[in-house]
C-alpha cells in the first residue's frame, strides 16, 4: 500500500472520531441481548448508510443482522468487517460489544475512502446474538459469507493480542426413561432413570483421566425424580461439551454418548440425546498472515501487541464457525487493565470510557489498514487461502 493510501485511511478514521464515539456510547447506554438488538443494528447500519454504504437489513434471515457494501473500481474480491452489538442480560455491554461495532464501522468507512484506487468490495456485516445466540452459526448456514474471501474483527479485552483460539462446542441434553414404583415396597418393579444420569456422571468423571488436557465437559441435573419415595421414572441433564479442536471434540462427544448409553444399557433404562446444534460453536482457527499483518500496523500506529501465552484461558465464540469457512481474523485490544475478568460490570464500565475508545480507534485503523491491503495485494490473500487451505487438508479446519 502507498504511504498516500495510509494517510488517507487514517486521516479520515481520525475525522470520524466524535461521530465513532457517539455510537459506541449510544450502544452502550442502552444495551439489548441476543437478537433484540433492534436499535442497535439499526444505529450501526444507519452511520453506514449515511456514509454511503448499500444497506441491506434484515440479512441472512436475521432480523437483526445487516450488510452493508461499498464497491470499489473493478471486480476483485470481497473483504468482511463484522459487527457484534448484542448485550448481556442484566449486566449490559460486559463484553464491550459496543466496542466492536463501532471498530467495524470505522474500518468501513477507513477502507471506503480510497476504495476508488481498489479492485473489490468491502462490507460491513452485523452480526447478532454471539452471546450464546450464535447470530455466525446461522448466518453462515444461510450462506451469508457465500462470496466473502476473508472475514475480521477485533474484540475488547484486558490484553491486546493479534489472535488466538477458542474451544469448539456443542450443548448437549440427555434424557433417561424408566419406570416408577415404590421406592420400598416394590423396588425390584421400578427402573430408576435418576441412576442413569448418576451413572452418566460417574462415567465422565472416569473419562476425564484419558481426556487430553484442554477438553471440557460441565453438566447439569436439571430433572432428577420428584419423591423419594418413587423410583424416579424420568431423569434429564445438560451438558457442554468443549475441546480446543473440532475434531477432537467430535471424539470427545461420541465418547460422551458412549458414556450415557452404557448407563442406560447398565441401569436397563432408555436414553435420549439431543445435541444441539445450534449453539454448536466451532473452534476458532485465526489465519496466520491476517494477524501478523494487524499487529505490524498496530506496532505502527506506535501500539504494542502481545504474543499469546501456552495456556491461554479461552471460551467458545462464534467467529470460529466463520474462520472454519473463510480466513479469519479475531484480535484482542486492551480497553481495561490486564486481568479484568470480561463478563464482569468492571468490564462494562471500561467498555464506557475515552481510554477504551482511543484504543478501539487504534485497532479499527490497523483493521482497515488490513483490509486494504488485501484488496490491494492479492499476494497476501494468497498467503491466508494457501494457509487456510494446508489447514483444511491436515483436518484443522472443516472448510466450505
Ligand atoms: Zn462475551
Ligand atoms: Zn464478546
């Protein structure tokens, strides 16, 4: 990219400032959870509009969700800035979603400025419901990222990190059936479906022993008999079932069910298993030369980026069914001291003030910085399909 093309970017993040500000504060002042964000899409899509994106809204078959495009000079491919605006219920932006939405449109309008000097499109995509919604998983069933070569964003954090992965996912229900009777008087005549679900548990638990170290599996009772005096006839629980890789955690689930259907073979009771998938989030893959690009205009722009360290503690996100299709970026920017939990209302009034914003402004500027360049170097989107390709042929990513 020439230096004329940076200043320009930049220059015209930086004349957006206020207006930047002002929606993140607007978000962040009246926050709504996953797909309710109503107002919300319709802030961020209407700063777009008025700065003369094409908007379409509702998108993919989400109410809240959007797209919104610019086109530059010839054809050339698609680059995706995504939005997330959804809330937590009762403690507001605690993730500091407000945050995200306003990098993704000031990248969009950094990168829509010297469009007319690029072959490609930029759209802006508003994402709903990563709150445990999975706005992503439903957009990307709908084919919403169809035509899109890469996809990036940037999350608030404690630390400012070029990317790193997360747990692949799956919730999962099981239910036991059985056969009520009196718990004294006539034992032998009822089928206890409550020790199926025990048995289902004890048999995690030996599991776990020969589970690599990074998997997770968590559940809760959420229906266990309703006397003590009658063989409970129905028993039922959830569970999460999480790894570091889609594969294994595949394995890890089949291992799971093998476990409930050996307490239901071993207490004669029937077993049903619902695993949702839905809230099936895959493990996050960040494409190597889209990151390390990031960081270099981070460093740049005179900001410094952490390495990821061994252990990282990580959850689930839905970024990672969209980096399991197209290459993907999902950096971290410090907005809150490092070691503030996310989640927490420390992190909700951190997503609030001028120092998160300055920094969030910051890393939309190396986010638009990236875009550019991958409409304008075609090499570097080389690089990202080659590597995203090698990672399909070894298995690490499921692909298209
Ligand atoms: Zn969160
Ligand atoms: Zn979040």
């Amino acid at each position: 990219m020439t230096d004329a093309l940076r200043s320009r970017v930049i220059a015209r993040i930086e004349s957006e400032r206020e207006s930047l500000v002002a929606l993140s504060l607007g978000l962040h002042g009246d926050p709504e959870v996953a797909f309710q964000e109503h107002r919300a899409s319709e802030r961020v899509a209407s700063f777009l509009r008025e700065r003369g994106f094409e908007v379409e809204r509702p998108y993919g078959g989400l109410e809240t969700a959007f797209r919104a495009t610019a086109a530059g000079r010839g054809d050339g491919p698609t680059v995706a800035i995504l939005a997330e605006y959804d809330a937590l219920p009762d403690i507001g932006h605690a993730c500091g979603h407000n945050l995200i939405a306003m990098i993704g449109a000031a990248a969009a309008v950094g990168v829509r400025e010297v469009l007319g000097h690029l072959d490609g499109r930029v759209s802006a995509i508003g994402t709903p419901a990563e709150e445990g919604g999975g706005g992503k998983v439903a957009l990307v069933r709908a084919g919403a990222f169809a035509d899109v070569a890469a996809a990036m964003m940037v999350h608030p954090s404690s630390r400012t990190i070029s990317g790193r992965t997360s747990l692949a996912s799956n919730r999962v229900e099981v239910e036991f059936h059985g056969k009520a009777a009196h718990a004294a008087a006539q034992p032998d005549r009822g089928i206890n479906a409550l020790d199926g679900l025990i048995q289902t548990f004890n048999a995690v638990n030996a599991m776990r022993q020969q589970l690599r170290p990074d998997a997770r599996v968590h559940g809760i009772i959420t229906a266990g008999g309703s006397a003590a005096n009658i063989i409970p006839e129905y028993a039922a629980g959830k569970f999460s079932v999480r790894a570091r890789d889609r594969l294994y955690q595949q394995e890890v689930l089949r291992r799971f069910v093998a476990c409930a259907e050996g307490a239901a073979a071993a207490t004669g009771t029937t077993l049903k298993v619902n695993v949702n998938e839905n809230s099936g989030y895959e493990n996050m893959v960040p494409s190597t030369p889209l990151t390390d690009r990031w960081a270099e205009h981070m460093r740049a722009l005179g900001v410094e980026v952490m390495q990821p360290v061994d252990d990282e503690r990580m959850g689930s996100t839905d970024m990672g069914n969209v980096s399991q299709i197209v290459p993907a970026a999902h950096p971290y920017i410090a907005i809150a001291p490092d070691g503030t939990p996310g989640h927490s209302t420390a992190f909700r009034d951190a997503a609030g003030t001028p120092e998160a914003h300055a920094n969030a402004i910051a890393a939309a500027k190396a986010l638009a910085l990236t875009a550019v360049d991958l409409l304008a170097d075609p090499a570097l989107l080389a690089r990202a399909r080659a590597e995203f390709e090698e990672r399909q042929r070894s298995g690490l990513l499921r692909g298209r």
